[in-house]
C-alpha cells in the first residue's frame, strides 16, 4: 500500500514536471478575425475549381457572383481550392495570378477578403507561390493558407489541407508531380491537422461551425467520396458538431445529407470548366440537390439561421435550403 502510494506520488509529481516542459495544448491553427455586419449577421459566396484565366465560363460566374454578391452585401469570399489550373504557379511572379484571379473577379461586391485554400492542382505547382504574401502586397483579397480559421464571431469557419490526406497523389501520381515541402513527414503533418482541428472545433463559442477543405466527404460526381477523409476527418466533424462541410474538387453543385450523419455535405466546385456527365450515388434519400454545371454557393448566417443558394453560371437560383437554431441553446454556454 506504502509503496503504491509512494510511486503514485512520483508520477504525479514526474507528470506535472513532464506538462510544464510540454508545449501547452492550445489550437495552433491561425486565425483570422472577420468583423460581421452590424447586426452580427454574415454572408459570403462559396466557389471552388476557377481559375482558369477567364475560360469555361469562368467570367461569366465571376460576373453573376458580382451581381449576387452586392445584393447580398457580402463579407467575404470562400475559395474550395484549385485555384490555379492545370499545374498551380510556376513562382509569385506567375501571370496566372492576375489572369485567373485579379481580372477576373472585378466587381465591386468581389473587393473583400478571400479565404482559400488549396487543391490538388495547386499542389503540382510552387504551393509556396500561391502561399506567399507576396501575393498579397499585389492583391489584398488574396488570404491562402494550408489549414486555418476564420473566426466571424456568430460563425468558425475552419480551413483543412485536405489534399494531403489522399494516399493516391504519394502511391500513384500518374505521372503528375506534387510540392510537398512543408508537408513531409506526412503522417506527422496529417496528425497535426487532425489534432488541431479538433481542439479548436472544442474550444469554439460560435454558435455555426463550418468546415472547408478541397476534397468531398462525399459526393456522387466523378471523384466520389475520399476514404481518406471519411475514416480519418469525418469523425472529429461529427464528434464537434459542425453544420457543414464545404468543399470542390468535383466540378459540380451538390448539398448531400445522409440519417447517419447530421452534418450537411456540400460541393461548390463549379467555378469554371464542369459538365463531367458522371453521376453515381446509391442512396437518393439523401441527395438532396445534384447540378453537373458551373455555379457558385450562397451562404447567409444569422444567429437563429442559416441559409444556402446555389446559382447557376447566368446567376438563377437552382436549390436553396436552410436551418434554424432555437435560441435556448445559448443554454449551452451559461456565462
Ligand atoms: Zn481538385
């Protein structure tokens, strides 16, 4: 009993040693603060898979965002990733920069912050380039980085790196060629990630948590669900209570939501070149809106409501849904 009690006491003491010497656990992501508008409301546009120097329709939906962007005076913009096509930028002094993005995207409703993150193709490309802020000095919109938050008060909008997950671009890159500096280790990298997101999804107050990465949880267009993320992020998404996961890649419209899941699986990757003609989902239960075309996202937040629109490249409105919050779950969090 003497001795138990007495080894117990060490590794108390050996443990408490050990957490002052530890780096202390607190979310290591980046956050960005966003102001929301004076009623505490939010809206921002969603689009993935653009740039693509105007082509495949790609002025048009930047012209149609415009025209719904002023409308909805929006806050900011979010970028799904592959934002640079095919091969992501050479260097920070890439044309492309200009070409698909700040000649692009000109109206005025379109001059707010842009939260991006990266894609596949951004990957086969200088992944620092696009990271730099280099770019930014050149065009302020510009906010690009491998996993982060955006933090607008009423809502958390948590960027994940999705595209290192894929086991496929390390096993059998046909051929294409990937940056991955500043991801290798691998495993460590991933875990990080994971572990981030899930203590900072914890420690959120806002009362709507969205999640952003390039890569679909599910989706029933050509590049379908990305095992990777359902055994690996799924989980931390549900155990935390997000609302949505936001992605592109699939260059489609598509708002899935399954009886096993209450979250809302969305793809916005209808920026510029689409129509795959690829459809494949077993489950139409739990489609709730499938577009093959270009397009974008709306998204609304209040502090009881959240409503989505997804537009077409001549800026009609093809699907819209929303949820609403009681207010007593303010109950979960007593001051
Ligand atoms: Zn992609």
């Amino acid at each position: 009993m003497g001795s138990k009690f007495g080894i117990g006491s060490l590794s108390i003491v050996m443990i408490s040693l050990l957490l002052s010497l530890a780096p202390k656990l607190e979310a290591e992501l980046t956050t960005v603060e966003q102001a929301p508008k004076s009623d505490g409301s939010i809206s921002f546009l969603v689009i993935g898979d653009w740039g693509r120097r105007g082509f495949y329709n790609q002025s048009q939906v930047a012209l149609q965002m415009g025209r719904i962007g002023e409308k909805m005076d929006i806050n900011f913009v979010v970028s799904t990733g592959d934002n640079i096509y095919d091969n992501g930028m050479k260097s920070i002094d890439d044309p492309a920069f200009q070409l698909s993005f700040t000649n692009i995207y000109t109206s005025p409703s379109l001059q707010k912050p842009w939260y991006i993150v990266l894609g596949n193709h951004d990957y086969r490309g200088d992944v620092e380039a696009q990271l730099s802020p280099f770019l930014r000095s050149m065009d302020s919109r510009w906010i690009c980085m491998r996993s982060f938050i955006v933090d607008a008060e009423i809502a958390e909008l948590f960027f994940v790196d999705t595209t290192p997950f894929v086991d496929a671009y390390f096993l059998n890159p046909q051929g294409q060629t990937y940056d991955w500096r500043g991801v290798s280790p691998r495993e460590s990298y991933l875990q990080t990630i994971l572990t981030d997101l899930d203590m900072g999804l914890r420690e959120s107050r806002a009362k709507w948590k969205i999640v952003v990465g390039h890569h679909a949880i599910k989706s029933a267009s050509i590049h379908g669900n990305t095992k990777e993320l359902e055994s690996l992020l799924l989980p931390i998404l549900e155990a935390n209570n997000v609302h949505l996961y936001v992605n592109g890649h699939d260059h489609c419209l598509q708002q899935i939501s399954t009886s096993q899941s209450p979250i809302q699986f969305i793809t916005s990757g209808g920026g510029s070149k689409a129509w795959r003609g690829y459809y494949n989902w077993k489950t139409p239960e739990d489609m709730k809106f499938f577009y093959d075309g270009q397009g974008f996202m709306s998204v609304k937040i209040t502090r009881t409501e959240m409503g989505i629109v997804f537009y077409d490249v001549s800026g009609n409105i093809l699907h819209k849904w929303d949820t609403s919050k009681m207010l007593y779950t303010d109950l979960e969090f007593p001051l």
